[in-house]
C-alpha cells in the first residue's frame, strides 16, 4: 500500500508510482526513489511517501498481474 501527498502525485501519475515501486527490492528504497523522482521531475510541493509492505514483498510475480489502484473515487483493477 502506497500513500503519497499531491507534490508526489503532481509529477507522477499512477502508473508511474506504481512501475518505481515496483522495480524497488524493498519499502525503504521504494520511498526514497519515488520521492527522490518527484523533486527531480520538479515538484513544487512537499514529497512525502508512506509505503507499508504487508510482508509479501519480492514474494510475487507482479509480471503477470495488474495493480489495484485507488485514486481519487476511481477503483479499478490494472490500466484501462
């Protein structure tokens, strides 16, 4: 599970949060990646990433599955 403030989220969209966290080997290098990617993509705003891992981290091959993202009353499985 990801939670991240708008100066995140007013750089990256979702796919691209997800692809960085994703290609992380584990929570502490996903959060300084992905804010470290935001301020380098210019944002404005204050960057501040919370990603809790629920133990199952680099035990499942997200290859062959889509993410389920929640954004903004949006809840849809993978990319449409």
């Amino acid at each position: 599970m990801a939670l991240t403030t708008d100066g995140v989220h007013g750089v990256l969209n979702n796919d691209e949060i997800v692809r960085t966290i994703l290609s992380c080997v584990d929570a502490h290098e996903a959060v300084r990646l992905l804010t470290d990617q935001a301020l380098m993509y210019g944002a404005t705003d204050n960057c501040t990433a919370l990603i809790v891992p629920f133990g199952a981290w680099g035990k499942f091959d997200f290859a062959s599955t889509k993410p389920l993202i929640f954004s903004r009353g949006h809840c849809y499985f993978g990319n449409r």
